[in-house]
C-alpha cells in the first residue's frame, strides 16, 4: 500500500489529535488511530479519513519476492498492535492483498470507488464521458463560472447549511482545519460554481497527494442549484487532476444514485477492502444489536 495523505502526521494530528500511533517494520509502516467507548477500546479511521493502513516499501525484481515480503511485514505490524476489542482499517485501492490480514483473523468486506486516470490527454478524459453528461456540463458552462474559494470557514457555513436539518456524521470545524492546513501545504483547494449574480450554487473541497487527487467534500444550494452544477465542479476536478498529473479518485460508492451520477464521468471501478476484528464480547454486543435493527426494520446497508 502506497502512503496517502491520510497517513501525514499533519492530517492525523487534525483528525485524531493524541489519538493516533505508529507500529513499523523493516520494510514498512502502519499508523492507526484508537478511540473508547463505554467498556469497548476500538481502532478505527478517524473523521473524513478515507483510507488508512500497512504503508509498505517492498523491493525485489521477482513478484514472488515481493509478495512473501509483504506478507511478513504486514503480519509483523498486526503482530505489533496493541490488545483492542475492535478493529477495522479501510484500505487504499492500492493493497490488493488481504490475506495477511485473514492469515490472522481478520474478516475482509468491500467497499468500491471510482478512478479516473487524469494523467490522459484532457481531451480523452472529456470523450470518455456519457455524452448525456456532458450536455450537463454544457449547460451549466453556460450559466456559471468556477472559482477558487480560499475562505475554508465560509465552505464550512455553506456545507452547514445545506445539510438541511441532517445531522453531520463528522465535526464540522474539522472541514476549516483541514482546508487551512491542505491549502499551506499546497494539497487542497476549494471550487466553486457561481452565477453571474454571484449567487453560489455548489462547492467542492478537494485534495490531494502524490498519486491521486480526491473528490473529497461537497455541497450544493437546493434551494438554486444548477442541475449541472456539481457535475461542473467534478468536470473542474478531473482538470485539476490532469494538471497536476495524478488519478482522480471519486472517493467512494455509497448508494446507487450516487454510482449512477459517477459512473458518467467515464472513471474505471476500484476496490478498497475494509478489514475487521472484532473480539468476543464487542462481537456479542454488535450481533445484538444487528438483531435489533433487523426486529424493528432497520434496513441493512448494501453499500
């Protein structure tokens, strides 16, 4: 598995301040972060932090080689871990081999992204598309332009207010952290679709590392929003991607609408395994409560 931005110390500090460690290996690394509640002590992925998992640095000319390494040195960082009663990393598509993690008892689930590889000629990526998006994309271009915000506390009001009396799964003064911290280090960067009135119809916070750039926050006003707007702005993020070289990851599947509003944009399915372990008792009380969801009809998640 290759090193993300979700591994920095910078992100980690943000997203799980005095919470998060380090086991390494010859041949690699493994940061995690760990959290309490009630009796049960847990590693699982901070806040908005996608991925996170075994960063390995493995050589050798033959895959043979190769994969007995890795194998070794991700089992020598599980062997490292502190006693939790619960466990679950989210991997980058970039760690296909999850059998280190089943070789000690780990179970193995998938969650599936899109990737778009944006170091193709801009054009290429523009005809990969359903040609119904991009008539969205025309259409949008017609009514508003795509600006850079550099106010991370305005996106913050703005992604507040949009969630229309939901309740935010995160923190929302992580969002101004994170963006003030991207932005100083060159790696992140708000767009924003606005009409000519300069009304704001649509924002996305995205960010990036060495290898890919990800689709990472966003937000529309239902209120006005340009049907295109937000195809405008992933329009906008694949160029940003293709200027900078690097894959376009649209940063998860959760729901079937929104593969069908991804799938358009011509990016290629990708695979991140999620990896858990849960012990006895913390495996007695999540049966417990799966049965209880299913007693009263809550609807299990496919996605």
């Amino acid at each position: 598995m290759r090193k993300t931005i979700f591994h920095e110390d910078w992100w980690l500090d943000i997203v799980a301040p005095g919470r998060w460690a380090e086991v390494t290996a010859e041949h690699g690394y493994l940061r995690y972060a760990y959290s309490s509640r009630l009796m049960f002590r847990s590693i699982k992925s901070p806040p908005l932090t996608r991925t996170l998992g075994p960063v390995l640095k493995i050589e050798g000319k033959k895959a043979e080689t190769r994969q007995r390494a890795a194998f070794s040195t991700v089992c020598e960082l599980l062997n490292q871990l502190p006693e939790f009663d619960f466990i679950r990393f989210r991997l980058d598509p970039s760690l296909t081999d999850v059998v280190p993690f089943q070789a000690r008892g780990y179970q193995t689930s998938l969650q599936h992204t899109l990737l778009a590889d944006c170091r193709e000629p801009e054009e290429t990526l523009w005809a990969g598309m359903r040609d119904r998006k991009r008539n969205i994309i025309r259409r949008a271009e017609e009514t508003l332009s795509v600006m850079v915000n550099e106010d991370g506390p305005s996106f913050q009001k703005f992604y507040e207010a949009n969630l229309e009396d939901e309740k935010s799964y995160f923190d929302l003064t992580l969002i101004t952290k994170i963006h003030a911290a991207a932005r100083e280090r060159g790696c992140g960067k708000i767009l924003t679709a606005v009409d000519q009135r300069g009304d704001i119809h649509a924002q996305t916070f995205l960010i990036w590392d060495d290898h890919s750039c990800y689709y990472f926050l966003s937000s529309r006003d239902t209120t006005i929003a340009h049907a295109g707007a937000v195809s405008l702005l992933v329009w906008a993020g694949m160029k940003q991607a293709h200027a900078l070289g690097l894959t376009f990851d649209f940063d998860g599947v959760t729901s079937q609408p929104r593969y069908q509003f991804l799938v358009e944009f011509g990016g290629q399915p990708a695979t991140r395994f999620i990896v858990s372990k849960g012990f006895f008792l913390y495996d007695m009380q999540a049966g417990a409560r799966k049965l209880a969801d299913r007693l009263v009809g809550v609807k299990t998640a496919t996605f």
